[in-house]
C-alpha cells in the first residue's frame, strides 16, 4: 500500500511545482501544499465505497503530472533546474531545504515516539485499534501528511522519478532481517543513511546525478544483505 500510496503523491507533486513556476512562489512550497492536499484527497476518497483506493491514487498521480507539465509550458520565465525536480541534484539544496528536512525530522520523531503503539495497531488491524478508541481517521490523515511532506523534502535529492525507491528500498532491506516494526523501522533508518552517503560519495567523485547513485548503492545494500541471509539460512541447513 505504501508503494501506490508513495507513487501516486510523489507524481502528484509535480503539479505543485508547475503551479510554482507559473505563479513565481517557491516550487517547494506549492508542491508541500500540493502533495498533502493530494494525499488528504486519495485518503477521503479511498474511503468512499464507489472508488478503489488504486483508482484514487491514479486520478491524483495523473492529475498532477498533466498539471505540472502545463503550467510549466504556460511558466512566464525559464525554468533551469526543472530536470533537478525529476532526477535530482544535490547542487540544488539550499539552507531553506536543510531546515526543512531537520524539522521534519524532529516533528516525525517525536509523532513515532509518542504514538508508536496506536501506529502499530492501525498498520496491522483497523478494526483492532477502532475497538480501543483509537482515532484511526485522523492518524491516518496525519500519516499520509508526513509521508507527502517527506516526499516533498527529498525532491531535490533524489527527484521526482526516484523518491519512491527511498521510502522503499530501506524498509524492504529490513524487513530481511527482522519482522519487528521498532526493529525495522531503526533499521530502515539505518541503511537509508548508509544509502544516502554512500550514493553522495559516488556522486561526488565520479560526477554523476545524485539521486540515480543514492538508489543505486541502496539497491547494492539490499543485495548484499539478501546475499547474507540466504547464506545464513543455506548454512543453518546443513
């Protein structure tokens, strides 16, 4: 679900950062608006009974590309760094982005330290965490708020097109060591910085664009760590 969910927002973004350029505000700050607005509407209508939450996701992911490119062609100035938005480049990131990034981080550990076991029940059983009170429908939609404003604040890292092997490669990578949700989630942190690192030295020393390298040495993290596991289990076979 995190995988359409994250597509669909992150291609729904798009649209805010045409609506930027042609209004002359901060792409990123009309593409922040954008995706959670985005994000708010695929939860609202996933909720309803005529429209699959796939379908939801489709009509925002689509919306947003198609309003992204038009207000980029009707844009009164030029665009230069409209290819950093799709691909990344790490030359973009400003102090304002820094600061971003670390709020958001702050805000995130701080929710995830406090909520941790409403999140949980909520992940694994809806109905479960309704019978205990628990306000699901607003966590839900302050979920999917923090997963567009994460989205938003790794564009100029990564780029639209790549975002979303981000907030999945990490997960994926844990989960092939632990099934614990504390467990991964420390984990997912810990070899997404790994990732990030690692792509920005390549990045650096072989000039390349440092979205394609951060995902590129996340996937070689996840081999290698598949790699390991199948070893293991191999071994304890025997």
């Amino acid at each position: 679900r995190l995988v359409f969910i994250s597509g669909g927002i992150t291609h729904a973004s798009f649209g805010g950062i045409g609506l930027g350029l042609f209004a002359g505000i901060s792409p990123i700050l009309s593409a922040a608006v954008f995706s959670v607005l985005s994000a708010f509407g695929v939860e609202w209508l996933s909720r309803r009974k005529d429209m699959r939450e796939d379908s939801a996701i489709a009509v925002f992911w689509t919306l947003g590309m198609a309003l992204g490119i038009m207000f980029s062609f009707l844009s009164p100035s030029f665009a230069p760094d409209l290819s950093a938005y799709l691909f990344g480049n790490i030359l973009t990131i400003n102090q304002t982005d820094l600061w971003m990034l670390g709020i958001l981080a702050l805000l995130l550990t701080g929710f995830f330290y406090l909520f941790i076991r409403p999140i949980v029940y909520i992940a694994f059983d809806r109905e479960f965490a309704r019978s205990q009170k628990i306000p699901v429908e607003i966590f839900e939609y302050v979920l999917m708020m923090f997963i567009a404003l994460t989205i938003v604040a790794c564009l100029r890292m990564v780029g639209i097109v790549l975002v979303i092997s981000l907030l999945t490669i990490p997960q994926v990578t844990a989960n092939i060591f632990t099934h614990s949700f504390k467990r991964m989630a420390l984990l997912s942190i810990m070899t997404g910085y790994s990732g990030c690192l690692g792509g920005l030295y390549l990045s650096y020393h072989y000039n390349i664009p440092s979205g394609a390298s951060i995902i590129f040495v996340s996937i070689l993290i996840y081999l290698v760590c598949k790699g390991i596991s199948w070893s293991i289990i191999r071994w304890r076979r025997q």
